[in-house]
C-alpha cells in the first residue's frame, strides 16, 4: 500500500495491456530485477524508447509492485492467473492500493448512476477537494484524464470523449482480492463488505457474498454466514506471509 500526496497517475493510466502482456511473459517466481530486465533491456512490452522503456518499468513498479516481497503483488499474480476474466478488476484494485491519486478518484465515478455522464470539470474539482494545493491546474487536468482512462479500462466507464458509467461485474477472484485488501485494513466480518475495495465491485451485500461463496470453492476464502454473523478469512490468499 502507499500513500502520500503523489502517485502514477500524473503521468499513466493502469496500463492494463502492459500488465497483462509482462505477466504472461516472465516466469512465476520472477525478481523485480527480472521484470526491470525484461522490460528495458529485453523490450519484452515493444517500447520504442530506451527512455520510455525505463518509464515503464518504473511506473509498473509504482502500481503492482512487481516485487515478489511484496504481499500485494503476491496475492495479485497468484489471483492473475486464476481469474483471467477478473484481470481489469484486480489490475484496479491493485492501483487503488498503490496509487493515492488514483483512490482520490474513486468516489466520484462509484457514485455514478449507470449510463450518468463523468462530467469533466466536476471531475477535476473533485480531485482538487481530495489533493489540496499540491498539484497545480495542468497537473489536476492530467490526472483527471489518465484516471478516466483506468477506469475506463476495468469497466467502470465506457465511450472515447464522453465517459459514461456502467455497471462491472466482480469476479470471484475481485471480491477475494477486495476482501484481503479490507483485512490490510484491519477490517473484517461485516466491515468487509463496505470498504472502498468492495464498492468498486458495484455489488450489495448479498451479491458480494454469493461470489464469495464461488471463491470459497476455488479455495481462496474461508466463508460462513449464519445468523448474524459473517466470517471471511482472506488471509489464506497470502500462503507465504501474514498480510499486512
């Protein structure tokens, strides 16, 4: 998780098609060295900059970690290659951990009705609210435009100039990865099914779970419901270290 008053997302989007084309080409136990080799001296993304090259390698770092040590990064690639259609969800949900500015934008596009207009300049506006003085006009112009991109990239918008919302479906592996990234949180039962993470599943409660139940099958979750009570144990999608 980061934080602090800068992020990626004044310069790129989640690079979704990057993302997906690095972590089909690097083997499973692969450094953050490998992944910076692979990328700036192998050109495995076809970069035709040595300089947009080490870019890109740096601002992947940014949003996925791309370092094995790091929890979020190993429930994100174990979680990639399980859930292939959950891939714009978890790339999202990823760069909401990682990228401060990117959160900053979150409320103004979950709060959307669907088929309701991203209104461009109440956009920026917004994210001025959530970033203070630090960034100047320019600056809040670019991140609102790259923001709208990446959420135009996991589903959550639609259309080139005008974006508008719709709804995304979460994927059993979304809601798992949603659910671990509450507990990061040092949330749990309940409190899990209102975080950031999961609202950004466009789901109710009762849909949350019942994908839940799904990823319980695929033995991603410890799930039970009953009565009052509901215990999520997301700590299991971790094997190699407690969350944190």
């Amino acid at each position: 998780m980061r934080f602090g008053d800068r992020g990626t997302h004044t310069s790129r989007t989640i690079m979704l098609a990057e993302l997906r084309d690095l972590l089909g080409a690097m083997p499973t136990l692969s450094s953050r060295e490998d992944y910076a080799r692979a990328i700036v001296e192998g050109n495995v993304l076809g970069k035709a900059t040595a300089a947009t090259r080490r870019l890109t390698s740096q601002r992947l770092g940014e949003l996925y970690g791309l370092d094995r040590r790091l929890p979020i990064f190993r429930v994100l690639h174990r979680l990639w290659f399980i859930d292939e259609a959950g891939r714009p969800l978890l790339a999202l949900l990823c760069a909401l951990g990682r990228d401060p500015l990117l959160r900053a934008t979150a409320a103004p596009v979950i709060n959307l009705a669907p088929g309701q207009e991203l209104g461009r300049s109440l956009f920026v506006e917004q994210l001025r609210e959530a970033t203070g003085e630090r960034l100047n006009d320019s600056v809040l112009d670019k991140v609102a435009r790259n923001a709208a991109s990446s959420w135009t990239q996991s589903g959550h918008l639609r259309g080139r100039v005008r974006k508008l919302r719709q709804i995304v479906k979460p994927t059993p592996g979304a809601v798992a990865f949603a659910f671990w990234l509450g507990v990061v949180q040092d949330l749990s039962g309940e409190e899990l099914l209102t975080t950031l993470w999961a609202r950004v599943l466009d789901s109710s409660r009762h849909a949350l779970l019942d994908v839940a139940m799904r990823a319980k099958q695929l033995g991603l979750l410890h799930v039970r419901v009953g009565g009052q009570v509901t215990e999520i144990d997301a700590a299991s999608l971790d094997p190699f270290g407690e969350v944190r």
